[in-house]
C-alpha cells in the first residue's frame, strides 16, 4: 500500500535535488554567499566593458562593491560608470577615478555618454573623493582575503596599489583580469602577439604578474573569437531594459559594428569557469609586453579555450533577462506644424552637421554620411539616451535622440520657431523639447502622424511648448534657452538635419528662408574672446534695444576703426553668398566689408556706401558676384576710415533660398 507514495516521493526528491543543482550552476540562492569583486575598468575606450560592466550589475553570483576607472580622461569614464550605475538603480557603488599619470587611450566617441544633465547637475552617483588606489586600498582594509580584484583594462592602478600600499597583498584573495595572449593572437590563431591591456602599461603588468598575488587570466585564447553577430546583439537589444539601453547607447557610440566580448569572460571566471578550459601556467610579461608562459610554479589560471557559442548565449540571455522592460509612454502636447515663412527676423541659432565647428556641443547623436537629404553632406543620427528633462522627465526609460546645444544660449524672442528636416522609421512621432536657462526647466510639443522613409522638413511655434504635466506657461522673449532636443521612440531610427532655431519673419518679409546658414552673429550671452573670437568690443545696447552688440576697435596696422569677426572655423559658400546685419553708424558714410580666408589669403570685398549715420538701420549685401560656390572664409572685417565709429548686432551670413 505504500510502495507507491514512497516511489513518488522519492521521484519528488531527485528532481528536486536535480533542479536545485541546476540552479546553483547558473546562480546563488539567497542564502549562498556572494563573491564580492571591486571593478577596474577603462569604459569608454573598447565598447566590451559596458558589456562586462551590464554582466556584474546581472549576476546575482556578485557583489559589486566599487568600481575604479583607467586610462585617459580617468574622471570622464567614471562619469560614465557613474551614469551606467544610476540608470540600473546602484547609485551605493562606490566609482573612484585613477590619478595621474594614465595610459593614453581613446574616450572621444563613448564618452560623450556623460554629456547628461543628470551628470552635469550632480543628480545621478557621483565619483568619490578618493583615487582609484585610495578606494581600492580602503575596501581591501576593510575587508581583507574577501575581495577580489576584477581588471579589463590596463593594470596601472592595481600596479600602483601593490607599489604604495605592499602590506596590502595578502588581503587581495585574488586577480581576475582580461589580459595577455599565451598561444594566439587577436585572429583567434598562432601566433600569440601583444594584447591592448598590456600594452597599454606593460611596466605595470610586469608588477601585477610578478607579484605574489593569486591570478585569473582570460587572454585572447579564450575571448577573441566572441563576435556578438548581429542576431544575438538583436536578442539583446530587444529586451528594452534600462540595463540593455545602457549597452546599446555606448554600443551606438562606439560606432562600430560587431563588438567582440573580450572583457566578459573575465567577469564570468568571478564565479563560473563552466565555458572555460583552465590551466596552472607560470606567466610573465617581457619589456615587448608579451605575455609568456615560463617554467616554474604555476602563479596563474588560465583560460585558454572557450566553448563560444555556449557562452555568448549564456551571456545574451542572462543580461536581457535581468530587468523588466522600460518602454516610453507615449508623448502629451500634441500640436500641428506651421509654416516656415520668409527671411528670418533673427538666427538664434542652427546646425547643420556640416563642419565639426560645434560637434563637442551634439550632446547626443552622431554624423551620418551614408543617408542624407539633396544637398547635404551629413546629418546627425539620433541614439539612445534618458530624457535631458531629469526633473519631470521619464527617467526609467531611453529614447533615440539628437540633442544639439546651442552656446552660449541665446534670448528668445516673442515668435520663437524650430525648423528641421527629419527621417523616421519605426516611429510617426517625433517630440521637440528645449530647455529655458532662464527658468530651470524643460518643455516640449510633439508631431505625429508623420510620413516614415524620406526625408521631410517642418517647422513648429516653440511658443507652444509646455511641461510634461502641462504647466510652464508658453516661451516668452528674453527668455534664455540652452539644448534643442529631437526624441523618438526607442527601437525607432532618427535623422535630423538643418535646425534652425529662429525669430519668425516680419509681417510683409518677401525675401525667402535662406537655403543654408553659415553664420549667426548676436553678441547678446556669451564672452568676446570665447564665444565671440575677434576684434571688437561688446556693448549693452541703449534703451529701448536690448541686450548687447559688437562695437569697433582700433585696428593698430591701419591706424583706424575695424571690426574683425572670427567665424570660429572655416564655413564653405554657395552659390549665392548674402550677409545681413543691422548697424550703428557714425562718423563715415561710407565702409568696406571683406569676407576673409586667413590661410589661402583670399579677400571678398565689397564697397559699401551711403551709410545711414545715427540710426539702427537693417542691411543686406549681397557677395555672389565676388564669391564662387565652393569657397571657404573664416572671417568678417568691416573696414571703416579714421574718425568712425560702428556698431553691429543680428549678423547672419547665409545662401540665400529661391524666390
């Protein structure tokens, strides 16, 4: 009679024993202790360490208890980690910077990913005081033969540990790094040559390998065959988490196709050597930074294959798996577009991505040459980022963005446009926003219904924006304004090209919007020197004008009056080339204008006459016949004779349109 509820039971027990060791393969139960690991990364140079930094953060196996950054710009990468910790909900982990002196490695693509008004205005973690070395030495102290060092970058900080601080050796339980090469080279075959992580401080390699300290190395015998292939990076990407948006915005950044998960594998060795086959080998580095296997006691494991399919599926599936989805909801302030008018009243500023004049200032997005609109050389290609709203934004999710600022904000006025092309797909909603200097907030209208898979152009009344919940009133004049942001839905595909941000014609303007903008000059914000390079003076404007001008200087080679504006890089002319200013005269009635190429020396000089004397006065001069297309100037003189006096406000050198 009880035969067969002991069968059962005994069934009930093996598959429980069974799944409960399946479960502690892949992960700890709560009550197993982790395996606390402090961070050294170079984020921001290769893209696998967001790729490693997402597999920390996803591993319950873990217990992050710091992370300290490597390389060049050591502050600006913590930043990035400081961001990447913030958006998956760690702002407890400690981040310290490396002091001077650091390898040099390249940051300029990724990291762009601190330009966050979350980082900028201390709202997200924050960098701690110590050094890399001060927070490294403090943890191990606390903690000592617990900690486990975790290394993806050059080994400088932890070479400077072992150098400052050497009673701290035995308190190290061990070195997990990514590093070397035993057998083979970056092509995944023999011979082995020089790893980027050695090479980068092969003098502090040396340290770290001779040591003492216990080592877990992952070359490139075991990580350079993982390619995350375009399907497996689609898996991923899809999950849509604020873990995977996170890797897929530096990923984006980086700018590069296929990411190879070097770094990864030495997070896995952390807790989990399953993919790996491992051997005891002495190793060292010589002064090439070569890093070789040597007779004698072993002072490393080494992972020296690695069943790649396996692991690069694992690594998809627990990092996608990690988080819930954050999908964006969807935008308020719905409005309709408006016309763009003829010439207008005033530039406040544009950007067409055509030189790389104000690039450090696309605070998100990036060039795109391969489709772009007629006429156009390049466009910005929109990434993901966070709302820049993080006061009433939606921080728990990302869009795809381009995110252009304008320095040094300019003043609106009471007739405030926005015009821009755009290319969707994925996406019939597009959403503007800007961000008043002047108030401390943001406010945004959206677009929908728009046509997806062509190049579209629109304006929109900025003075319709408002708040996410409504509020903010309308964007008044005098009203300072800093970013111009373009925002879509995540998973959808964003271009934008030729913004224009703009006071709208005069009632009766028959002059037609320019075709392309080469310059905006309005002295208003900003400093002559910095902002405003040239020679001149800036001055505040009599009631009832507003705001600031440029005033001439002495020109000391021509013993007279000049204004000499620096363009701040070269800007290339069309067709037709028309410089409209308004001016303050006295003194002359008379002046030349010279637009001005201070390398090839070329000159465009017009004679102006019949100056109004006393009086703001609009002009336009029109340089065509003194221009050809293709031309490049880097400078505005206004030339006046000994005696005179000129002030000048609301330049815009420009292409004319089509009338």
């Amino acid at each position: 009679m009880h035969a067969r509820p002991a069968l059962i039971f005994l069934a009930c027990l093996g598959l429980f024993t069974f799944t409960c060791a399946v479960v502690r393969a892949d992960a700890p139960s709560t009550r197993e202790k982790k395996t606390p690991v402090i961070l050294d990364t170079d984020i921001g140079t290769d893209v696998d360490d967001a790729f490693a930094l997402a597999l920390v953060l996803a591993s319950p196996e873990l217990e992050l208890c710091g992370v300290t950054t490597v390389g060049s710009e050591p502050r600006t990468r913590a930043l990035m980690v400081c961001r990447f910790l913030t958006a998956a909900d760690r702002r407890d982990i400690p981040v310290a910077a490396g002091a001077a002196p650091q390898p040099t490695e390249e940051i300029a693509k990724q990291g762009r990913y601190a330009n966050h008004p979350a980082v900028i205005f201390n709202r997200t973690a924050n960098p701690v005081k110590e050094t890399a070395v001060e927070l490294l030495y403090k943890q191990l102290k606390a903690r000592p033969g617990e900690l486990t060092l975790l290394t993806i970058g050059p080994l400088t900080n932890i070479a400077r540990l072992l150098k400052e601080h050497p009673g701290c050796k035995p308190w190290i339980k061990r070195i997990v790094m990514m590093g070397g090469s035993v057998r083979v080279g970056y092509k995944g075959k023999p011979p082995p040559e020089v790893e980027w992580n050695i090479k980068c401080g092969i003098r502090a390699a040396q340290a770290v390998f001779s040591s003492g300290v216990p080592l877990v190395v992952a070359p490139l015998d075991a990580t350079t065959m993982l390619k995350l292939e375009e399907p497996l990076r689609r898996r991923l990407f899809k999950a849509q988490t604020l873990l995977t948006y996170q890797i897929e915005a530096l990923y984006q950044m980086w700018n590069e196709r296929t990411p190879t998960l070097f770094d990864p594998v030495a997070v896995m060795l952390c807790f989990d050597e399953r993919f790996c086959t491992m051997e005891p080998l002495r190793l060292e580095v010589d002064d090439k930074g070569m890093t070789r296997a040597v007779k004698g006691e072993a002072n490393a494991r080494v992972a020296t294959a690695i069943r790649g399919d396996d692991f690069l599926k694992w690594y998809v599936d627990r990092v996608s798996s990690a988080a819930k989805e954050a999908r964006p909801k969807p935008p308020r302030n719905v409005v309709k577009p408006v016309e763009r008018g003829g010439l207008p009243l005033r530039v406040h500023a544009f950007e067409d991505f055509e030189t790389d004049i104000e690039r450090r200032w696309w605070m998100s997005g990036k060039p795109e040459t391969a489709d772009v609109p007629p006429g156009s050389r390049r466009a910005g290609r929109g990434v993901l980022t966070q709302d820049f709203d993080d006061l009433m934004g939606d921080m728990k999710t990302m869009y795809t963005a381009v995110v252009f600022n304008p320095v040094p904000g300019p003043p609106m006025g009471e007739r405030t446009r926005l015009s821009f092309r755009y290319r969707l797909k994925g996406t019939d909603t597009l959403r503007m926003q800007i961000y008043s200097l002047t108030k401390g907030y943001h406010r945004y209208l959206a677009l929908t219904g728009l046509p997806q898979g062509r190049w579209e152009s629109a304006t929109v009344d900025m003075t319709m924006c408002r708040r996410p919940d409504g509020s903010g009133g309308p964007l008044s004049a005098d009203e300072r304004i800093d970013d111009i942001q373009f925002y879509v839905d995540p998973a959808a595909e964003l271009l934008i090209d030729d913004i224009v941000l703009y006071e709208a014609a005069a009632e009766g303007e028959k002059r037609p919007f320019p075709k392309r903008m080469l310059f905006t000059g309005w002295f208003d914000t900003g400093k002559q020197g910095k902002e405003w390079p040239g020679d001149f003076e800036i001055v505040p404007h009599k009631p009832p004008q507003k705001w600031k001008a440029a005033k001439s200087v002495l020109d000391p080679q021509r013993d007279a009056p000049w204004i000499r504006l620096d363009l701040r890089g070269e800007r290339t002319l069309g067709e037709k080339t028309h410089l409209r200013f308004r001016y303050h005269a006295s003194g002359a009635d008379s002046m030349q204008v010279a637009l001005v190429n201070r390398k090839t020396k070329e000159r465009h000089v017009l004679d102006v006459k019949e100056l109004k004397k006393g009086e703001w006065t609009e002009t336009t001069l029109d340089f065509t016949k003194q221009t050809q297309a293709g031309q490049r100037v880097d400078e505005i003189k206004f030339l006046l004779p000994k005696g005179a006096e000129l002030t000048i406000d609301d330049l815009l050198l420009y292409e004319p349109g089509m009338e």
